[in-house]
C-alpha cells in the first residue's frame, strides 16, 4: 500500500488554462496528478473542479510547447511526456473558420482543429456539398495575395464590410450532419438547369445549408468590375506563381499544428487537378466552384492563353452568367418531387451504360485503323519549325509513319508508341492550324512530337485517336466516336462566325466586356472593339444550357497546355542554379526559370520510388532504368511536392466502385509523413 505520504511526494501540480467559449476569459486552473494518471482522468478532473453544468464533449488538451493534441486519452500522462513544466490548454476541438471558396465568396463554419486536415476538408465538403473532397485541399494565402488589398485599404478611410455566409449552425464533422446528399445519392439538384431540388432540401434539415445559401454555391456569382480585378493580385512570373502554391497545408497534420488560429482565413481550393466523376445530378455546387476556380486562374492570368481562347472563355462566361440571373434559373419553387430508390437506380443505369446496350454493341474482332498524309515535326535547338509530311498509320495504339502511302507494307521510318503518353492540341482555328503535340515517355524524360493535320474532321479523328492510346484504349472502344463528336463540338466554338445586325445587338446589350477578360487582354482593345469580339464568340454558345456551358468552360480550361501545373522554386542537385519545378497530373517538368522553357519531363508512371532526406530537406525520385533526381525545394516545404506526387497517384487509384468512402491510410501511406 502506498502512503498518503508517498503519494504526494510521486504527483505534482499541473497547471491547465481553460478556454470555454461561454466565459469571457481563460481560466487557469491547477490540479494535482501524477504520472500513472491517464489523460482522461485529467479532463475528469477538469470538469469536476470547473464545476459548470455545459456539454463538454467536444474539449480536449492541446499541449502548447510540444505543438500537439492528446487525444488519446488511455494513454498516461508518463507516457505522452507530460511533466510539472507542460503548458496544456482544455480548449474545444471545433473552432470558427473563415474560408474563401474558389467563387470568392467567404464562408464561416465551425471546423475541426483537431483532425488532420484531409479529414477536415472531407467535413467541410460534406457540408457545402462537394463530393471528392480528396481533390481539395485548404492554403493559406501568401502576403502577396493580400499586397494590392492592403494599399488600397490604406487610401480607403471607410471601414470594409466582408460579405460572409455564416454557417455557424452546424459543426462539421459532428454527428447529424449528414451534408446535403444521401447514402444512395440521390440527386438534390435539377440536372438541366443546376438549382436546387427544394424537395431535397426538406429531407435534410440538419444541414446548415438553406436553399438560399445553395444558390450562392451553386450559381456563379456576377462579374467582378474592372476596377476590382486590376486590384487583385496577378502572377506575371512562373517565380510569382510558384509563391502562391508555398501556402498548402500539410494533409497529415491538423490545422492547430501548423499555426492555424481560431476564426483566420483559409482558402478552400481544387489541389489535385484530376476531376472524377463529374456528374451533374450531384455536383452541381462542386462543378460551380470548378468552374469558378478556372474562371478566375483565367482571368487573373495564372494560366496563359491565346487572345483567341481569352475570348471564348470570355463567351462562355458571359453567357452563364447571363443564365445565373435569369428568372428562369432562379425559379426552383416547383421542381418535382424525386423518388430516391428510382432515382439511385436511374444513375446506376446510365452509369453502366444500360440504356445504351443496343447502340453500344459493335464488331470489334477487327480494330479500326487510321491512315492520311500529316506533317512532323521534332524540336530540336537551333532549328526553325519546319513541317514535313509523311504517311501515317495509326492501328492498336501506336503511330507508324512512312515517306509515302506506296510503302505501307514495308518498314516503317519510326514506330511510336502512345500508351502512357501525355496529348495536347496546338490549334489555332482563325489560322487553320490544327496540331497535335505528344510527349512519349523515355527512360530520361519525354521525347517532344508535333503533328500537323490540314482540317477539322482529320484533327478531330487523330486526336481523339490520340487521346485514347494514351489511356490504353483503342478506336475499338465504344468512346471514340463520342471524343471525335466532342472534340468537333469544341472547334466550332472557337470558329467565329459574323452575327447578323450585330450593330443593332450592341446598341441594346449591356455588358461591360472589361469584366469578362484579363486586364492585359482589356488594355488591347477599345470597348466596343472588344464586346463585339465577344459576342462573335457568343453566337457559338448561345443555345447551351447552364451546367454544360460549365462543363464547356472547364474542359476549355483543361485543353490549355499549361493545365494542372503547379510551380515550385528547387535547386536540382549538381546545378548551380535555380529552376522551375512543374508538377502536374501526370507529370513532372523542369522548367528554365529565366526563359519559362521546360527542359526534361518525367512521367507519373515512369516512377519507382520517391522519398524525402528530411535533415537536408532533399526530395528524391527514382525512375525506371534506375534513373534519379533529386531537388530542394526553395518557394515552399518540400512535404508539399512530396504530398503532391503521392496525391496524384493515390488519385489514379480511384474507381466509381468506391463511391464516397476513401481508403485515407492509404493516402497518407503515399503522402508520406515525416519523422
């Protein structure tokens, strides 16, 4: 038996500062513990001496020096290496957070700061219903993000009222809050228009969503003014972009452990540019916010583009908007009720392809072939782009090329094959160009191909033969005609055409054409010049309905060759200067960081392994051929691009199968944490 003695002599005093929301100030209080003493025999103690009557399930010990949560609360206080000198604070797990959506808009919702920020952001998806939160995470915004505001608020002697939507009602990530699509996922929004089912929103009245607040995240909010987008921060280097993607937090850890405070601004944004299952039945707020996120990387100019691209993104956005405040859109008080069973079972067929069995069956005993005259071109330094034209021949998924059609039987001049490739279009429809760029995986990087068709039928066939090889399919599958149609589909809408009495048409419309493009782009052009430019591109788009000119408006953007990448300032080892790391989807390029021009490319699937030398802050990459890299990351924490790398791949893992569940060890198993 111990003593009363002994017991005094073994414990100590403990000191713990209380912050409970309902009082006013942070109360310290000190207990008397010993080391065999579990954690949660602490926060009993707690309780009992606090002596308040109040729910106290969401408070936990946060241990301030050692900048970590005790959560495990079997665990003694010997065992986390808690001593008389340790500074804990009893404080609530769910806190206040601010963030700015991909649209602009502030939300304020109660967020877990206890939970590692993958989990976090799968909470705060299910509240603002978007599904695959696994391509979204939380950044913190640069000071340069901020630069232009501040000088503005400086000569702006009124106080600024920031419009924030307020969903303080309902914690995410606690019990009951279910977000705003069931387990069968019926559809809670109109998959023409896009507006909320209002029958839907009945079903689900615990979530902090009304129908209001879904219009504001579904629909595209109004064009900025000129005068508030020349005052945004834009990028003018890849060294400028590389400093905006320094903010992301690390996915393994929780937002108290990286510094984050109670009630500071994040912002919520589309990381892994990988887009599944894009379906408008369901993500209606999540193909707004998509599409938001690209409108706003175009118009601030993180992406580059053609004058001729700017203006059929300025098109699409002029017409969806014009949709979103139409009274048609806005008028969502009668939709119809849905059947959830019939509705699960209607998606369930349409993603088998069930209504389609009889057009889809086709003889495929013999795979179709491709052959016509196109032009090559390989780059190489110190020579000038010049085309010369070969007999193509694409069968399987392979291209082989011959000095002419007579020659077809023999030995082809060079066989290449596409699988794993990386496809881009190089069209220019004013100029009646239409290439192809394709970049084949080698052991030491991507070998650089043009291809130069001479009108849009061939391009179209090409390139979605293209396209399809380097997914492993062939022109076999039931796919290709649908990539054919689409890719004719998106030609035509570059092609501008004269509009009848346009004259008569500007008179009359009132839109400002400053909003709907880049700054640099509006500088070039006189006003009218501009709006009728725009409302050439229009004509194209016109009759689209409102989620497709979406879709429209995305797949534009991940047409543009720049699309997914993400820059990063490294110092490659051996080299004695700076580069550009580009890291996309698939890929990961070395870029010039003076000229912008890319130097080596090394595919996703080319690599074995990746790992980190966390005491030189060394990311290293080990390719096929035992071929390797390695770099130090200059513009940000290099468990960011060692996060990206396992992201993407853990992302190339999803099927439709999964549904909503994730397999999140394995994503921090890729992702990797360090010691």
């Amino acid at each position: 038996m111990i003593s009363s003695s002994d017991f005094a002599s073994a414990s100590w005093e403990l000191m713990v500062q209380v912050h409970n929301p309902n009082e006013k100030e942070p109360r310290d209080i000190t207990l008397r513990v010993s080391g065999d003493l579990h954690v949660g025999g602490v926060m009993l103690k707690l309780v009992e001496k606090i002596n308040i009557a109040q729910d106290w399930s969401d408070f936990a010990l946060w241990w301030e020096q050692k900048h970590c949560w005790l959560l495990k609360t079997h665990w003694t206080l010997d065992k986390c290496g808690v001593q008389a000198d340790a500074k804990l604070l009893f404080t609530p797990q769910h806190k206040m957070l601010r963030l700015r959506l991909p649209n602009m808009k502030t939300v304020r919702l109660r967020v877990s700061f206890s939970a590692v920020v993958f989990k976090a952001v799968s909470d705060i998806c299910k509240s603002l219903n978007i599904r695959r939160s696994e391509e979204l995470s939380l950044l913190k915004p640069s000071g340069d993000f901020f630069k232009k505001k501040k000088k503005k608020d400086k000569n702006n002697k009124e106080p600024i009222i920031e419009d924030i939507l307020n969903l303080e009602s309902s914690p995410t990530g606690s019990p009951g809050s279910p977000g705003l699509y069931s387990k069968t996922m019926t559809p809670t929004y109109d998959p023409i228009s896009g507006t909320p089912a209002s029958s839907t929103i009945t079903w689900f009245t615990d979530s902090p969503l009304t129908e209001q607040n879904c219009n504001i995240l579904a629909f595209s909010q109004p064009p900025p003014s000129p005068e508030a987008l020349a005052d945004m921060y834009q990028p003018r280097s890849l060294i400028d972009k590389a400093k905006l993607n320094a903010g992301w937090l690390d996915s393994s850890r929780s937002l108290m452990e990286q510094g984050i405070q109670e009630d500071e601004q994040l912002q919520l944004r589309f990381k892994y540019y990988t887009f599944f299952d894009l379906n408008p039945k369901y993500d209606a707020v999540r193909i707004n916010q998509l599409y938001e996120q690209a409108r706003w990387a175009i118009l601030l100019e993180e992406i580059d583009c053609t004058e001729e691209e700017m203006l059929i993104f300025a098109a699409l956005q002029y017409h969806i908007s014009k949709l979103s405040m139409s009274a048609e859109v806005q008028d969502f008080t009668n939709e119809s009720e849905v059947d959830e069973v019939e509705a699960a079972l209607s998606n369930l067929e349409v993603t088998l392809e069930g209504g389609k069995a009889d057009s889809t069956l086709e003889d495929i005993t013999d795979i179709p072939k491709l052959a016509d005259n196109l032009k090559l071109f390989r780059p190489k330094k110190l020579l000038l782009k010049a085309f010369k034209q070969y007999w193509f021949v694409f069968k399987d998924t392979s291209i082989t090329y011959f000095k002419n059609a007579e020659l077809e039987q023999g030995e082809p001049i060079e066989k290449l094959n596409l699988r794993g490739c990386e496809v881009a279009p190089d069209v220019n429809v004013a100029g009646r160009k239409f290439g192809i760029k394709l970049l084949i995986p080698v052991a030491d990087g991507m070998n650089e191909v043009y291809l130069r068709c001479d009108h849009e039928n061939q391009y179209a066939q090409w390139m979605a033969a293209c396209i399809l090889a380097s997914k492993g399919k062939t022109m076999a599958d039931s796919s290709y005609q649908p990539e054919v149609l689409n890719i004719l589909s998106f030609l035509r809408m570059k092609n501008r055409k004269s509009s009848i009495q346009l004259t008569s048409s500007l008179e009359s419309m009132d839109m400002n054409p400053e909003c709907f493009v880049s700054p640099r782009c509006a500088k070039k052009h006189k006003s009218k010049q501009l709006a009728a430019r725009i409302m050439e591109a229009h004509q194209n788009v016109a009759t689209m309905p409102l989620v497709e000119a979406k879709l429209r408006f995305i797949q534009a953007w991940q047409s543009l060759p720049e699309f997914g990448l993400t820059y990063y300032l490294v110092r490659f080892k051996g080299s004695k200067k700076d580069d550009i790391l580009g890291v996309s989807y698939n890929r990961l390029i070395r870029i010039d960081a003076t000229t912008g021009i890319p130097i080596t490319t090394w595919r996703f699937t080319n690599i074995k392994q990746w790992n980190v030398n966390w005491e030189i802050r060394q990311v290293m990459i080990e390719f096929d051929q035992n071929f390797q890299v390695a770099f130090m990351c200059l513009s940000a924490d290099c468990k960011i691009v060692h996060e990206y790398i396992g992201g993407y791949i853990f992302l190339s893992t999803r099927s439709k199968d999964q549904n909503e569940t994730l397999d999140e060890d394995l994503f921090h198993k890729l992702t990797g944490g360090q010691d």
